[in-house]
C-alpha cells in the first residue's frame, strides 16, 4: 500500500495533519477514485507491486480524481501547487523544496481540453522523474 501512496507522488495533502492521518486519507482518496473511475481493485494492487502505471485508457480520469480530491486542480483545471509540493516533501524527506518545484515545472500541466489526460501526463511524468532521482 505504500507504493499506492507513493504513485500518487505530489497529489498534495495538507501539511498540518499528521503523516499517519495523510495516509490514511490517501488510501479512501485513492480507493474512491478508483471506484469512481472503473479502475479494478486488481489494478490498484498491480500498480502498488509493480510501480507501473497503466495505459491511459485503463487509468482514464483518476489521476484528475484524486487532484480534485487534494485541491491540488480546481474544477476550472487550473493548479495549484502548494499541496503538491507538501507531499512530495512529506514522501521524499531528502528532496528539499527547491527540488520538488523543479519536479513540478519540468511535469508541467499541459492544457489540452481535457482534465482527465493533462493529469494523466503530468503524474506519469512526475513518477518517471521520482523513479529516476531515487534510484
């Protein structure tokens, strides 16, 4: 379960709740959404024991789910960064936040009409990023 957490790297909860209760929220942020968007427990388990993430049409609008669920994208699409930043500060204690800023610009959300696939790209972006700065 702690990869689930970690794949939704910079999902964004707020700093003043203990880690423990971050978590826990995650967890019924990540299994709502995941009930919402038709994506089978099956592949929540997949991607927490392998780390790989699938194809975008298995995925469709989760990744927006769970932003909207975090504050982290408003219904009008637009970002906003902090809490993003508090999580991957919170999940990568030795990146500072000058780093996960970076992380943010260089996975920039790209507007192309469609919620569900810009934080599709961005999060899959974020994560190959991660994987390749903590290996």
């Amino acid at each position: 379960m702690k990869y689930c957490i970690a794949f939704v790297l910079l999902l964004g909860v707020s700093l003043q709740t203990s880690a423990k209760d971050d978590e826990e929220q995650m967890a019924r942020n990540l299994m709502s959404c995941a009930e919402q968007e038709g994506l089978s427990k099956d592949a929540v388990k997949e991607i927490a024991s392998t780390g790989k993430r699938p194809e975008y049409s298995v995925m469709k609008c989760f990744d927006k789910c769970m932003m909207e669920k975090v504050g982290a994208v408003g219904p009008d699409g637009k970002v906003n960064e902090a809490p993003l930043i508090g999580l991957c500060l919170i999940k990568y204690p030795k990146m500072d936040e000058s780093k996960c800023a970076k992380l943010l610009k260089e996975c920039a959300f790209v507007d192309k009409h469609d919620k569900c696939l810009m934080c599709y790209e961005a999060v899959t972006c974020w994560d190959n990023k991660i994987k390749q700065m903590t290996s």
